[in-house]
C-alpha cells in the first residue's frame, strides 16, 4: 500500500490467524530500488518500486512473485 502523497510504501505479511505471526515496515519511495525490507527466522521480502532492477537479487536467490515484490 502507499500513502495518499505516494512518497511512503508499506508491505505487511499478516499470519493465518490474524495479528500472531503478522510483520511489516514501510519506507520511502523516491531514490532507492528498495523501499523496504522485512525479516524474520522464517520470512524475508522486500518491496521494490516498479520497474527495479532485481537481477542481482534473484542470483543471490530471491524471487520477483509480483512485480514490486521479492521473496526469500
């Protein structure tokens, strides 16, 4: 999701029953390919802004599941 002024972007992962398990973080848009990473023992993703290069990142072995998401 981003902000009404589109210069903050969130990505949130909700756990299966609800808030136990859910993670998120936001960041800003403009500048960087990343706009925001999350991280936990089980789960690794990254929102990135449309149109990033996410070459280098999928060799390191993440994988592009939609077009402003990556995964590990």
């Amino acid at each position: 999701m981003t902000s009404a002024d589109q210069l903050t972007a969130c990505l949130y992962k909700f756990g299966e029953n609800s808030s136990p398990g859910s993670i998120g973080g936001c960041g800003a848009t403009g500048g960087f390919d990343v706009i925001v990473e999350v991280s936990t023992p089980k789960t690794n993703m990254m929102l990135v802004r449309s149109g990033a290069d996410t070459a280098e990142l999928e060799q390191a072995g993440w994988m592009r599941i939609h077009e402003n998401i990556v995964v590990s």
